[in-house]
C-alpha cells in the first residue's frame, strides 16, 4: 500500500485536488460561485379583471394574475429579497390588431400593472418588455405588412411604447423584439423624455429556439403565429453573429445584456460577459422551466436540486443575474438556510 501511495504523489507531483473537497467548511471555503437572492428576477404574468390567480397547463407552479393579485406577490417577493420583477401581459384578444396599437395605450395592462406595483412596493424594481407580440393578431414582435416583419416602423412604435412604461414607472426596459436599432432609438426616446434614470436590458442574444412554447401558451400568441420568428431572432447555430449583434447593442447604449434562453446558451453568456463586461442576465426561459417540472413530478430527477445546479451554472458562466421562473421556489429555500 505504500508503495502505491508513492507512486500516486510520482504521478500527481504531491497535487492532490480531493484535499479540498474532504469537508463541508473546506467545501464551503473554497466555492468559487455562489447562487444568493440578489441574482434572482421574476417574470410573471399578467391578465385583466380583479381579484384572479389563473394557472398554467403548462407550466406547473406559475400563474397569470389580475393586477391586484401581481401587486400582493410583488410585496411577497420583495419581503423574500428579490430584487425585480418582470412583468408580461396576456390581455384580450378583442385588443390585439396587426399593429399591436394597444402597446401605445397609456393605461394598458402592463403599464396599470407598473404603476400599482410601484405604489405598493417601491423597494422593488419593475423590469418591462415592449416587443409587440402579446398586442398583436399574428403573434410576432413587430408590425406585419404582408408577409414581412418591418423594422424601422416597429422601432419607432416600440420606442414610443418604451416611453409610456417608464411613465408609469418601469425602472428597466427589456426590449426582445430583436429589430435593428431599436436599443439606440429608445434610448434616445427616453432621454427626449426625461426618462435619463431609466435602463436599457437588451435581450441582445435572442434565439429563434424551441424552447418558448409554454411562454406562448402564457400570454396566448402560440395559436396566434403566422409563420416563424426566423427573419429576426438569431439562428442557434450562430455564436459570433450573437456577439456582433451584442455589440451593436453596446454601442447603442444597452446598460445591460441578456441572453436567452439560458442554459442551451451558456457559451454566449460566457462569451459576452468577456467581450463586453456589462452587467449580463440569463432568461431561464419557459421551456426550461416545464422540462425541470415535467421531469421531477414523474420522479425522474430531484427538482430542487436540478432547479439550483442549473441557476448555478449560469453564475459560473459570467451571468450576473437570471430571470427564472423558479425565483420564489429558490428566494424561499436559500431563506431557509
């Protein structure tokens, strides 16, 4: 036995890693990343009328709720240490046209929900996305004209719909939409605006994935789609052509990148967080979410722990935060150690 120990030390030169990995207060020391509830934000869904919690098929554990309802689970969240909230409309389908014109309403579902979360909780920051596809008939991001997505008339709306959130008091404007120049266009509409103080999260690496569809499910565009979304989300295959498209964002004042879905992408999360150095968000997207859920109900994996090794990841890959529908499931556990 001896002998055999010395011929490890021969081979390993005397390094032995599982020195540091014998005890929990070692573990403990020397843990290179750490998952806290200040890395968390919660995206939740909205939907018209008082008084109304409405679950998801499919996604089990997440509901659409009335504004009053979003305002009682923003102060939970808040009281838990969560730092934000993400908010997405499902609102009637009689006010969803081809131009998505209810996203220039001032007292839309989004922005009556902004305004009631910040009067009730104004320790808790109130993140808004103004891509178009929960306003529209067709369910993409931008106007249709024909059978083409337009990008300079959907930049224009979108920012005027960025101004109207900050109005009602979005801390944070997260457009997804992913037309060319929309990041520069509203920041300029902002600034015009007097909104100086209000950021920009560009979802600068937006994917055309298949991990979305409980997502659309949530605020009712999946049966909605005309066509694919192809034309403006980047191809999964290409990582360089989402780093350019990051950096065109950074040139046009993103005060902080996201990239989404999460975990098929750490790469890019990596990637940006590296070139750039921007604060960088990971969207734990829906068809993450559902994939965990499904998995855990039919006893196949332990959820919780896959719940917190998979929002670990995303710390080890440069992300400063994550938008994870889990984020009350972790916020509660982390409270409990």
């Amino acid at each position: 036995m001896e002998n055999k120990t010395h011929l490890v030390d021969e081979i390993t030169g005397h390094r032995r890693m599982r020195r540091n990995r014998k005890a929990d207060w070692t573990r403990r020391l020397v843990q290179e990343n750490r998952l806290t509830v200040d890395d968390l934000i919660w995206p939740i869904f909205l939907i018209p009328g008082t008084g109304i919690v409405e679950p998801i098929p499919a996604m089990p554990g997440v509901n659409r709720m009335t504004v009053d309802k979003a305002v009682e689970a923003a102060k939970e969240a808040a009281d838990l240490g969560i730092p934000a909230l993400a908010t997405f409309p499902n609102i009637e389908m009689e006010l969803r046209d081809e131009t998505g014109s209810n996203s220039l309403e001032k007292n839309n579902l989004i922005n009556l929900a902004s305004a009631a979360i910040k009067k009730a909780v104004p320790n808790i920051g109130v993140i808004t996305d103004v891509a178009l596809d929960p306003f529209t008939s067709h369910g993409h991001d931008g106007i249709l004209r024909g059978s083409e997505i337009v990008n300079d008339e959907t930049v224009e709306q979108v920012a005027r719909a960025a101004v109207y959130q900050a109005d009602a008091g979005a801390d944070i404007i997260a457009p997804s939409e992913m037309m060319d120049g929309r990041i520069g266009a509203i920041r300029q509409a902002l600034d015009a605006a007097g909104h100086q103080g209000v950021g920009i999260m560009s979802y600068a690496t937006k994917f055309s994935s298949a991990f979305y569809g409980p997502y659309r499910e949530a605020i009712s565009t999946g049966g909605l789609l005309k066509g694919d979304k192809k034309t403006y989300y980047i191809d999964p295959a290409n990582g360089t052509e989402a780093v350019r498209d990051a950096a065109l964002d950074v040139e046009e004042g993103a005060d902080m990148l996201m990239v989404k879905p999460g975990l098929p992408y750490l790469d890019i999360c990596w990637r940006l967080k590296e070139a750039f150095g921007l604060p960088t968000f990971a969207y734990q997207v829906s068809g993450e979410y559902a994939m965990i859920k499904a998995a855990a109900a039919n006893g196949w994996i332990d959820g919780d722990r896959v719940m917190l090794e998979t929002l670990l990841a995303f710390k080890r890959a440069g992300c400063d935060g994550i938008l994870t529908y889990f984020a009350m499931d972790v916020a509660r556990h982390l409270a409990k150690k």
